[in-house]
C-alpha cells in the first residue's frame, strides 16, 4: 500500500510521485477558486499589491483604504520588494501566481531537507490542508516556512551567507523569520553568520529606498511596529475578532481559564527559557537529528507563542509536526495517533469536513487548534533535552 502510495506518475516528460502531484493540485484549485470568486475573496493579495503600490506613491503602508481593500496591511516595509513581480500583473494573474509561488516554494524548500525522499513526502501530506488553507487565504505563510526551513539546511551546507539572507528576509516582513538566528549554534561559520546577517538586514532594509526615500522607509517602520503593538492588544479581545485571532497557548490559557488580561509575559518568559534549554547540550548540535527536532520546536513554538495566529498561520506549526513525525518511527501508536489527533483538531477543524457544532462551541472559542501542535512542541522539548542523538535511531533516513 505505502509503495502503491508513493508511486510516480509520469506526466509529459516528467515522473511526479503523488503526495507531490497533491499538494501541486490542492494549490491549483485553492488559487483558482478564490480567483474565480472575484476581489472579495482575494482581498489579502489586494492588501499586498497595496504594499508595493503605496510604496511608489510613499503613502502610508499602514493606513485604512476602504476604496481598495479591507482591514490593513501589518507587514514590514521590505515586503514590497517580494510582492513587487505579481503586484505589477493583472489582479488575478498576479493573485494566481503568487499562490503557487508559496506552495512551489515550501515543496522545494522541504525537498533540501537532509532525509530520504519518502520522508519528504510524509511532511507534505502531514502539511498539505494547512497549505490548502493558507493558499485559500492567499497568505504569505508558505512561503515564510519555507524561508525557515531554507535557513536550517544551507547552514547545514555550510552556505551561511545565503542561510541569513532568509532570517533577514522572514524578520523585515513578518517578524517570524528572527527564529532562524537560533541556527547560528549549528553554524561552523559563526563570525560569517553573524557579518552576514546584518548585511542582508543593512541591505533588505535599504533597497526599497531606490524607489521611495529613506525617509519614508525608516518612518514606515516605526508605523509598522506602533501597528503591531496595537494589532497585539487587539488580538486578544476574541468576541470583537470573532475568536479567529489568538490562536496560541495565550489564547488557551484566556479562553479556557476566563482570564482576560493575562499577560503575555508570564507565558513567553517560560517559554524562552525552555527555547534555549537545548543550547545547553553543545555536543548534540553536530547530530541530524538534533538540528531537525529543533528546527520542529521553532516552527511550532512561533505560531502556538503568538498573539497573531490564525488559522492560515498553522501551515508553519504543521510543518514542524511533519517534520517531529518523520523523526520517530512511524509504527508507534502513540506517535501515529499525536498525528492524528493534529490532522484533526487542527487541519480539519477549520474545515467544513468537521463538524460545524464542534467547530463553532468548542474548538474557535477555546483555541482547540493549537492544543495539538502544543503537545508536539512539548514531546520535541522532551526529545531535545533527554535523547542521545549520536545513539538514536535515525528513523528519517
């Protein structure tokens, strides 16, 4: 069955295996039905093409403009450079091709990934609702797990030059990307890590000068962040944003316990002290299996620890369950059925595939969706802190 699974298929010239040839599908139809249904269902991309287009006219990137688009734009400045080639186009086509950019990105980016090819394909079948569901969103979040991801494996390359480039990148436009820094331990090449890294910080933050001022680009940062701290106070009240923010263990925590104004601190403090627990076992950082498990932790711990978390986020976090999942020996019941109780509470759950009851009393108004991946966080934290990676069985290979 697993054989018949993973079986390619030859089409035109090419052999697609097809996990491969699903996630190219899903991404296709999820793009073109939102392109069909016209501009209210792509108001995201409108969002961003507003970002470049602003950019030009030096408007302010964080204002309401009710004329061409809902809510507002909360990302960075520099991400006018990436939406730039599909802002230009035609609003459907530029939509269309932005969507398959996010999900050809993320497949190449877990096709470097330091395991066999089945295992790949494990992580994409384990990810591919959560694709689904951020490419129906039109979001940007594929492609940012992607640059995560890349980060970790040209480190392992020894490319860190390039690896940095991505932190950099991740961080001007969404924040999430400054995860990636944890890989400097894993680094032989600490001092070029680091000159690098602000290089690319230095230059991301300058380029979209060449076509705005250095006025404007350094006053829309502090836009940009003044928009964040309030869009964090925001995210909390969850009547007022239909329980669709706040998707995180703070979320849990408030909704479940009634406590209103818990403050994130008393649960971001714990959570960075176990973050840089691992670093204290400097001779497992040489080991595969190390480096990917922490590489899991990060992509979970940035969505289930963030005030912004939404449903399209969970790609991310899935991901790093995929990629927890393919590290353990797929037989294990108890590992099989974490897996399943994710795909369920947290892929399906935002799905008409669930029930809507469930859905609407229990798993929005609680945050439900981020209980299993915080399970995963924590079984990853267990493995980082007590498994020997130099005698453990390297079940991805």
């Amino acid at each position: 069955m697993t054989q018949v699974f993973y079986r390619k298929i030859q089409i035109f010239k090419w052999q697609v295996s097809l996990p491969v040839l699903l996630w190219l599908l899903l991404a296709i139809v999820g793009a073109l039905v939102e392109v069909l249904r016209g501009t209210n269902a792509i108001n995201n991309f409108l969002i961003f093409k507003g970002v470049f287009e602003h950019s030009l006219l030096q408007l302010n990137l964080y204002n309401e403009y009710p004329l061409e688009y809902m809510d507002n734009n909360h990302y960075g400045p520099s991400f006018s450079i990436l939406i730039a080639p599909f802002a230009m186009l035609n609003v459907y086509i530029g939509c269309f091709l932005w969507c398959m950019a996010n999900a050809v990105f993320l497949l190449f980016a877990i096709q470097q990934l330091p395991i066999s090819k089945n295992k790949q394909l494990l992580i994409l079948l384990v990810g591919s609702i959560e694709m689904l569901t951020s490419i129906q969103n039109v979001q940007f979040n594929p492609m940012l797990t992607g640059f995560i991801i890349l980060a970790l494996t040209l480190v392992q390359k020894e490319k860190d030059f390039w690896a940095t480039l991505f932190i950099a990148a991740g961080f001007l436009i969404k924040l999430y990307g400054i995860v990636g820094l944890a890989f400097f331990f894993f680094s032989k090449h600490k001092l070029l890590f680091v000159w690098s890294f602000f290089f690319w910080l230095t230059l991301l933050f300058c380029l979209p000068m060449l076509y705005t001022s250095p006025s404007f680009i350094a006053t829309s940062y502090v836009d940009w962040f003044e928009k964040l701290a309030m869009k964090n106070e925001k995210n909390a009240n969850a009547p007022a944003n239909n329980f669709m923010q706040d998707i995180s263990v703070f979320g849990i925590i408030r909704r479940i316990f009634k406590i209103e104004n818990l403050s994130n601190i008393l649960v971001l403090v714990p959570a960075a002290i176990i973050y840089f627990l691992p670093f204290l076992r400097r001779k497992q950082f040489k080991y595969t299996g190390f480096q990917l498990s922490y590489l899991a932790l990060a992509l979970i711990g940035v969505v289930i620890f963030s005030t912004s978390a939404e449903s399209s986020t969970y790609i991310i976090a899935m991901i790093g369950v995929g990629i927890w999942y393919i590290l353990h020996n797929q037989t294990n019941k108890l590992v099989t059925g974490v897996v399943v109780f994710a795909l369920l509470f947290t892929s399906l759950s935002a799905t008409d595939l669930f029930p809507e009851y469930l859905r609407l009393n229990f798993i929005r108004p609680y945050s439900l969706k981020a209980l299993p991946c915080f399970l995963v966080w924590l079984l990853l934290v267990f493995d980082l802190l007590k498994t020997d990676f130099s005698l453990a069985k390297e079940n991805y290979a």
